[in-house]
C-alpha cells in the first residue's frame, strides 16, 4: 500500500478545521496536523504576495489522493488551493499499519 503526506495551506484557522475535519470523519485522510503562524510568501497576480497562513499536513493512502482534492477544493476558499503530495517512502511498521487500516 503507497501513502502521502499531502501539503495545504489555508488563511484561517476555521477554515483549517473545517477541511482537517472533513478529511478524517470522511476517511479521506487518516490524521491531519494544523501548524499555526507560517509565513508564505509567493506570486500572484503578477505582484509578490506575502500572508500569514495555517499549514495542514494531512497523511493519507495514495488510492485516496484524487477524491481528497476534490473535497478540499469544496471547502476551500482559495482560487488555486496548495494540495501538493509527497509520498511516504519510509516509516515505522506500526505507524504505517495503522495509517493503512
């Protein structure tokens, strides 16, 4: 079984629970951590942006990747929400049993 560790940040702690919620009551994501006060400094709208955002780090099998992005594009209030997927290539037996179950 593949896992990822899937990337996405958010403007506001509503908004940050609301998504990390969804995502496990709907077993769309097995555990979701909430990183409060990062600073994100990007491009857009042709100008560079700096804000104050929330980072979820949401950790979840492959198989359910294209239907998490899906949910989280409901809910999130971002014209182009940051879902970015790393996957998880080593970790501990347990912890991946459990992540898998």
């Amino acid at each position: 079984m593949e896992f990822y560790v899937v990337l996405v940040t958010v403007a506001d702690r509503p908004t940050a629970e609301t998504i990390a919620g969804t995502l496990v009551s709907e077993a769309l994501a097995k555990c979701v951590n909430i990183v409060n006060d990062i600073t994100s400094i990007f491009h857009w709208e042709n100008k560079v942006q700096k804000e104050q955002e929330l980072l979820l780090i949401v950790k979840t099998k492959k198989d359910n990747f294209a239907s998490m992005v899906s949910r989280i594009k409901e809910l999130h209030p971002y014209t182009v929400p940051e879902i970015i997927a790393l996957p998880i290539v080593e970790g501990y037996d347990k912890y991946l049993d459990w992540l898998g179950a």
